[in-house]
C-alpha cells in the first residue's frame, strides 16, 4: 500500500536522528518493500506544507508524539544516585593513560609515513586510531592523504562517507559530501557506494532541481552497476522504491477529482515505473521471478509482449552465467581462474557492456593482478575507444599495480590517442619514473615510450623547434638517468646495448640530417664496451651506408676488422663485398690484406687457446691420476707398518662383500694411468673436494712381510678390471651434512629412503679410526627412485638438515650444477629477513596464508641446522605475493620487525658455482694424503716455501676439488714426476725471497 505525504511527515518527525540512519540501512538492505529513507522524508515536507488542513492535522499529532517522548524522557533519565561515583576516579585515570598510549602511536605512525609514505598498513592503522580518539580534523587528513597514494577499498570508502554524513548539516557542506562520493565511484565499480550515494541524494530533494539530480544518480548508478549480475537488483529496486514514494505525492486524494495537469503529472509518473520495471525485466539478474511476478501484480494492464519476450531473453541468459556465478560462489578469493573463465565467456557473447562489469567485478576483488588490468585496459583501447573510461581505466590501473612498466607504457599511449595536452602527458612519465620499478630494463622501455612519444611531437620540416630541442634534451636526460639513477639501484644500466643512444642517432642522421652528431653518438657507444662485438660495427656501417658516405664506410669496416672478437670472419667478409662494389685495386689490395692479417692473428691466439686448454686437461688429469696412486699406496704402507693381521677369516669376508657390491653392476670400470703393471679401479666416490676418493669397500692390504701375498693382491686387482665397476650413479644419490656423531648411520639411511624405492646398498662412509665421516651413498634397485629420494632434500636428520644430491662425476659431467634454486627474480614468491631465530614453518604459514595460497615455505639454515632469519615463501601466482608484500612489509614478528620483497636473488659468483675451479690467488684448502692435515696440525715449512698448484680438477656433487700445493721435499714436473729437492734447491728458494 502506498503511504501519503502526511504519513510520511508523521513517520519521519516523529523519528530522532538515531532512528533515520536505522531507516537508512534499511532502505540499503531493501529487506522489505516499501521503505522509506528519512531523506525522502524530509524532502517531501516542502511538498505538503500547502495543505492548511493536512498541517493541522499533523501538529496535532507531533504535539501527542513530543508529550510521550517527554514522559519517556523523564522516566528513563532519572539516574541512580551513587552508582558511578565510586569508580569515576579509577575510570577517568584508565581513559587517561589510553589516550596518551594511543596519542604517543599516532605520532609514531605519522612519524613513520614522513619516511615511507608508501606505507599501505600504516595508513590504515592511522585512521583507525584517529577514529577511535574522535580527532576529526586529522581523521579527514589522513584519509584523504591515503586516497591520493592508493586507491580505497569499499569498506574504507563508505566508513568515510558515512562519517562525513553525520558530520554534515548544513545544506551549503552537502557539497562536498557529492565531490567525495564522486572520488569513491572513481576508484572501483562498487554497487554499495552507487547505492549510498543515491540514498544520501533523496536528503535534497527539497533543493531547486533536487528530484532530478537524484534520478540522475540513480541513472548513472543502473548504467555503471545495473547489470552486476546478484548486486545489480539492489539499485533497480532503491530507484523503483523512489519513483513509487514521488508517485504516492502526486496521486490525488480519495474523493478529489484531479485536474488535467494532475493527470498528466500521474501519467508521466507510472510511465516512469512501467519504464523501470521492462528495463530491469530485461537484463538477466539474480531472482528476477520475484520482479516478473512484483510487476504481474503491480501493473493493472497487465504485462505487455515484448516485455514477456524480453523477459524469457534475460532467463536465457541468466540460465547461461547461473553456473559461472555459482563457481564463483563457492570458489576461495581471488578467484581468478572462475573469473577469467567468465570473462572468456562474455567476450565470446560479444556485449561490450557485460564484458566491462565482469571485468570491473574481477578487478574489485583482484586489484593487484597487473595482467588482469592489462587485459581490461587492452579491451578498452581496442573495442570501446570511449576516451573517458579508457582514461580513467589506465589511471586506475597504474594506481592499484605501480610497479608494472607495462601498464604504465599503455597510459601513455592511451593518454596520446586520446589527444591528452603535453603538460598531462609529462606529468604521468614523472609518476612512473618514481614508480618503483624492480627491474632496470624496465627504465629503459619507459624511456623509450617517452621518447618516441616527444620524436612524434616533432615538425622535422623545420630546422630548429622547441620540439626538437625538447627531444633532444629528453634523450641527454635519460642517459644521465640511466648511468647515475639505474646503475645505483640496480647495480646495470639496463641498456647494455645502448639502445637509446642507438635511436638518437638514427633520428639524427634520418630526419635531421646531422650525420656528424650521429658519427660522434656511435663512437661513445661503442666506447661502452661494445667495439668487440660484429653486430655493433654492421649496425654502424649501415648507418653510415644509409645516410653517410663511402669513405666512413670503409673505415668504419677497417675498424671493424681491427676491433671484432666474437665473428671477425663476418666482419672481413662485409668488408671484403664491400671493397668489390665501391673500392679501386688499391683499396682491394689494403682490404685483403688487413683482413688476412686479421684472422691469421685470430687463428693463432684460438691455436694457443685450444693448446693451452688440452695441456691443462692433461696436467689436471695426470694430476687426478698421480694423487690417486699417491693416496692408495700411502694408504697401504700406513697398514703394512701399523701390523693389521690379515687372516683366512677376514679375507672370506671381504671377498664375500666385493662379490655382493659387484652383483648386477651395469658398468666397465676404467683403468689409470700407472707405473708398470700397477693399475687401480675408479670406484664410488665419497667426501668431494677436501677428501679426495677411498679405496673400494671392503679393500685390505696384504699382510706385512707376505711378498707373495701382496703380488696375488695386486693380480687381484688386474683381475678385477674385468668385472663390472661397483658404482651406479644413474640408481644412487649423494647424502651429506650429517651428524659425526649419528648412530648406526646405514640403518637411519635405509629407515629415510626405504619410502623412496627398493634399496640396493646403503654404503655411509667412514674414517681409518672407524668414526663416520657424515656423508655416504644411497644406491638403489632401479633409477626411477632417484626422483623420489632427491625430494628428501634439506630434510631434518637429529637436528642437521640432510643433503640430498645426484650422484654425478664431475669429470664427466662438468657444467652440472647443484644449486637447485632459481638465481633469478621470481615474481611468484617473496623474500623475507629479519625473522626470529625461533620462528617456525608452522607459524610463518599462519602469518601468510591470509594474502594467498601458499605453494611452499623454505626457512634458510646454516649447514648445522640453525636458523638465519630468513625465508622463502612461495605463493600460487604473482598477485598473491605483490599483495603479501604490500601488506607483510615492515610487519612486526614477535620482537623483530621484518622486511619483505620479491624474490631476486644476486648473481652467483663463479667461485659459488657448483663445480667452479676457486681463483688462484686465495689461499686453497690443502690435502694431504687420503686424510688431509687436521686443523690443529702445523706446517713447519716457512711460507716462503709455499706453492700453489694449477687449479684442481672436478670432482662430484657440485664441489671443487681443492688444489694440492707443492710441499719442500718435492715438486712436481711437466710429465707429473716427484722430484726431490736438494740443499742447494732451497737456499736458492730462500735467497730469490
């Protein structure tokens, strides 16, 4: 039933201001039909003051209403004397001490925004504190700074509108109330702010044009959100529920015939709600039955054809996306997968006003998802051209995500299509400059789009024009920008190539005719670096061949020729070709002969290269050989001398063990390089790098004094040749990092890697004295375990991390690389530091898992086991981790506060790289003999006596195989012979010190 304007009055005065904001959210809520806002109230006061008796009528009924709330008032004011005496002491010291606590951490936080004003967490805590303590003034501060770094999220959008609302009385501030609204539909797509926006409209109806800026608002609310496929019908039905309150003002009396111009007035009004309802009957929404069957029984004519064929359309339709919106229910945020299978649905439907609200609506939930925005900013250029909203889309877009170069080119481009002024244009490159980039190549684009955006300003036609003087400027200021900014963030310029020094010289020489300012650009480039490479020189000669002339050609080939290193055969041939067509006999004869004189020297240096590369393998290998005969024979006489008894028992045994290690072995082993008849076998490795190799298991020497013993060892050993060699690395992987002191280190291996596949031999390694060494091998029946065991990795053994790794001869294998983690940046994952020491996976995943969907976590350790602060965390997409860094950054853990950012990772040094030789000027760890000389062991050798051999070879597991110096009682030959020195040998040493 529909109220008249004297209820309505009577409705609304007899409610307190408390009670109209109640009303408010009930309308927002539309829970019940026919509500009405205290602002349409109040507007519709003017409306009836024309009625002498309807004011009466209602005096007499706000007279009864005020006496009753007077006799409340006075029954429910009268305070119980003494009740809150007692404790209004202790409470008025509390309220103190909170509000000099929360004072002190407003003044930090506002401290702390002068450093970073890009502090996102710090804004928001700032404003709620300011809130709490009622500081009003500084609350509006605070939140508008906040709104010109970031865009606002819904929630904190209509906190401050709603504020302002309460704040707001006077009809002249209502103003600015609009302005803010119209900064909050700026920022995203958001029904509940159109809706709040339309309400707060009604409130002044009462003002000249007041009715029909309101329907403005509610126009432009169905046009921006009207088609949000479940908040859509919100808005549909505030707009119907108002147009039907104007329709309840203007229906006349009971027993009152009304005039034409009341007619009219009444016509034009239901037209109005018979235009509503077939415009929302026809755009698919959630539960529009119920509107149908409202409509139904609303209109008195009945529902006409075309909005019944209309109607069965928008069903269609809606029966179409009802599965996509139940995906999107049901599905955890950000939803993207459910949103982009929605948004491939409507661009395949082809209705460009439904493409935009499914992206608007993804991007409300999604707005830190740079390709997402690139997605919908390409859509906008491509297909809807609409200058405004591409405009404002773009500007969007580098709010939410300013650290995408990507989405800050495309404004740019977008804001020079579009013919934005140059003043506009300049000032957005100034933003993305201070943007924060996280790569420097990214400098270099942004750079290049600014550039060829200032070149295409420019009359060429002229000789000199502010234009051109301002591009000129422009490319002397980004090469400044790129040596002095980029280079000391980032460590490189980011245009190795010299790109943009490239263009400016082509600009030069094409357009204005300036051949010599180009010749002098390309000789500061390749004074960069870039002289030894043959593309730099061809890209110059053909400049030069373009707009130049034959003589600085050719001698731009002549100095080609003299400076290429990577493809000089190239260069001489252009060279060559290009003496053919241009140059006379003499120039020939030059050309031809520089360049044979050329690669004869290239020739030569690749020959000493090539020679001096083979004689470092060989020495390396001589070397290998020689250490391994050293080690073995050492390793023989120190038995032989300590008188270990060899007996029929032990030797049972250890034929027994060889034989079980030999079963089913797919390999040849390879024989050494040896003295006579002496030849050893090439074993499973163990300890890399400090320790050298053992001997195979289960190997004794003969007994002491048993000559003939040993000669039936040493035919063993030739024997054995034949058979298959004992280890497999394609079924074995190497464990180390273990404790010395680990108990039954075989039964804990095969209980870790038993999960992995069936188990061939454990072998852990252990020293002469019988004390494991914490490393060993884990062979098993076939490779397809490997996989499974390397996963093992890292894995907690007695609190040491286990060191899972392939089982690799470096000698064979040599550019195998261990370090499994990536060096590079990795924009799905973050980097954290500054973590407490006892911090735990568990509880860092408690702190991240509310910014995304955590993939892994990976807490940083030393080799013993113990934390250093620092983690990986990784998420399932870039978004997630571009959230989680907005957020977590600065973050407080227990006492420390952490820093967190993408993960980029610093170039690993060549002396990090797995199976990189160290540089030979740093002192190497020394071997000697199979055990090494113990730390607490000293060389009583003078360190002027000292050596250093040539780099060691590679060895497994990624590790480099010390280097072995040259001790006083012997060196070493070119054929790899120990040669004693004499007396006269080290007095010669000494004095040449």
């Amino acid at each position: 039933m529909l109220l008249t304007s004297i209820q309505i009055l009577h409705f609304v005065n007899k409610t307190n201001k408390k009670n109209r904001y109640a009303l408010h959210g009930k309308l927002r809520s539309l829970g019940t039909a026919r509500n009405i806002t205290s602002y349409q109230a109040d507007s519709f006061s003017n409306m009836a003051a024309s009625s002498n008796a309807e004011q009466t009528q209602l005096q007499d009924m706000e007279e009864e209403d005020a006496g009753m709330e007077e006799r409340d008032m006075e029954s429910g004011d009268e305070p119980e004397e003494g009740m809150g005496e007692e404790h209004s002491d202790e409470e008025e010291d509390d309220s103190s001490e909170d509000e000099k606590e929360n004072e002190a951490e407003i003044q930090r936080l506002e401290e702390q925004l002068s450093i970073n004003a890009f502090d996102y967490n710090c804004h928001v805590d700032l404003i709620k504190l300011l809130k709490q303590e009622g500081e009003l003034s500084r609350l509006r501060k605070a939140r508008q700074k906040m709104s010109e770094l970031f865009p606002l999220t819904e929630e904190i959008w209509l906190d401050w509108l709603k504020d302002e609302i309460r704040l707001t009385e006077e009809e002249s501030n209502r103003e600015k109330v609009y302005e803010l609204f119209e900064k909050a539909t700026k920022d995203y797509i958001c029904p509940d702010i159109w809706l709040e926006y339309a309400q707060y409209s009604i409130g002044g109806m009462g003002s000249p044009g007041g009715i029909d800026k309101v329907r403005s608002i509610f126009e432009r609310a169905v046009t921006a959100v009207g088609l949000h496929m479940t908040k859509g019908q919100m808005v549909w039905e505030a707009y119907r529920e108002f147009e039907n309150v104007i329709l309840s003002t203007v229906q006349p009396p009971p027993g009152r015939i009304p005039s034409r111009e009341e007619q009219d007035l009444l016509k034009t009004q239901l037209d109005r709600i018979h235009t509503l309802f077939r415009r929302q009957l026809a755009i698919p929404l959630m539960d529009m039955e119920a509107t149908y069957a409202e409509y139904e029984e609303w209109s008195e004519d009945g529902v006409a054809e075309t909005v019944i064929h209309q109607y069965k359309k928008a069903l269609q339709q809606l029966a179409k996306c009802k599965s996509l919106e139940e995906s999107l229910i049901v599905a955890e945020p950000p939803k993207l997968a459910e949103y982009q299978s929605y948004i491939d649905f409507e661009l395949k439907e082809g209705d460009p006003a439904r493409i935009q609200i499914i992206f608007e609506r993804t991007l409300a939930e999604n707005c830190l998802v740079p390709d997402m925005w690139a997605k919908y900013t390409t859509y906008l250029d491509r297909q809807l051209k609409i200058k405004d909203l591409v405009l404002s889309s773009h500007e969007r877009a580098v709010r939410n995500c300013p650290w995408t170069m990507g989405l800050w080119k495309s404004y740019l481009l977008a804001l020079e299509r579009h013919g934005a002024d140059h003043h506009t244009v300049s000032d957005v490159f100034e933003k993305a400059l201070n943007a924060g980039f996280i790569q420097a190549t990214d400098y270099v684009e942004i750079w290049q789009a600014h550039l060829d955006y200032l070149r295409r300003r420019v009359d060429f036609s002229k000789e000199s024009s502010k234009e051109l003087e301002e591009l000129r400027g422009a490319f002397s200021r980004s090469l400044d920008y790129m040596k002095q900014d980029v280079e000391e963030r980032f460590g490189e310029s980011g245009d190795p190539s010299c790109i943009i020094m490239q263009i400016w010289a082509r600009i030069e020489a094409l357009h204005c005719k300036n051949i010599q300012k180009a010749r002098e650009l390309w000789d500061s480039i390749m004074t960069k670096g870039n002289a030894k490479y043959a593309n730099m020189w061809l890209e110059y000669y053909n400049l030069e061949r373009s707009y130049g002339d034959p003589v600085h050609c050719r001698k731009a080939l002549h100095r080609a020729v003299q400076c290429t290193s990577d493809y000089p055969e190239h260069v001489s041939e252009v060279l060559l070709t290009f003496e053919r067509v241009e140059g006379s006999l003499e120039d020939w004869d030059v050309a031809v002969q520089k360049t044979e004189t050329r690669l004869n020297r290239i020739n030569e240096q690749r020959a000493k290269v090539a020679e001096k590369e083979a004689n470092l393998a060989r020495q390396e290998e001589e070397k290998a050989d020689q250490r391994r005969r050293t080690k073995v024979d050492k390793k023989a006489q120190r038995k032989v001398q300590k008188g270990s008894r060899v007996g029929e028992k032990r030797k049972a045994e250890q034929d027994d063990y060889q034989d079980e290690w030999n079963d089913n072995s797919e390999q040849v082993p390879k024989k050494h390089r040896g003295n006579g008849d002496q030849t050893t076998e090439e074993y499973m490795e163990t300890e890399t790098g400090l320790f050298g190799r053992n001997a195979r298991p289960g190997y004794k020497p003969p007994p002491p004094g048993n000559k003939r013993a040993q000669q039936g060892a040493a035919a063993g050993e030739q024997q054995s040749d034949d058979k298959q060699e004992l280890r497999n690395d394609n079924s074995s992987v190497f464990i180390s990092n273990l404790a010395y002191t680990l108990k039954e280190p075989e039964a804990k291996l095969r209980t870790q890697f038993e999960t992995c596949g069936p188990i061939k031999q454990v072998r852990p390694v252990f020293g002469n004295k019988g004390t494991f060494k914490g490393y060993g091998y884990v062979q098993f029946e076939s490779p397809v375990s490997v996989p499974e065991a390397l996963k093992l990795d890292r894995r907690e053994v007695e609190g040491r991390p286990m060191f899972v790794s392939p089982c690799v001869d470096k000698n064979k294998n040599p550019d195998f690389k261990v370090f499994k983690y990536n060096t590079t940046i990795e924009k799905q994952k973050i980097f954290i530091s500054g973590l407490p020491f006892t911090c735990a996976k568990e509880q860092l995943e408690e702190i991240c898992k509310s910014h995304g969907t955590i993939k892994d976590i990976r807490l940083v350790t030393y080799r013993s086991g113990k934390p250093k602060g620092l983690a990986y965390v990784e998420f399932a997409d870039e978004a997630q981790a571009s959230q989680a860094v907005l957020k977590m950054d600065g973050m407080n853990v227990g006492d420390n506060k952490i820093c967190v950012a993408i993960s980029n990772p610093p170039r690993r040094n060549m002396m990090d790289k797995p199976g990189s030789n160290r540089p030979t000027d740093m002192m190497p760890r020394q071997v000697f003999g199979s055990r090494g000389r113990g730390r607490t062991q000293l060389s009583l050798l003078p360190r002027s006596l000292h050596r250093q051999s040539g780099p060691g070879s590679k060895v497994e597991n990624g590790t480099a195989a010390e280097q072995v110096p040259a001790t006083a009682s012997a060196v070493v030959n070119a054929a790899g012979e120990t040669k004693p020195l004499s007396n006269s040998d080290f007095a010669r040493m000494l004095l040449s010190k």
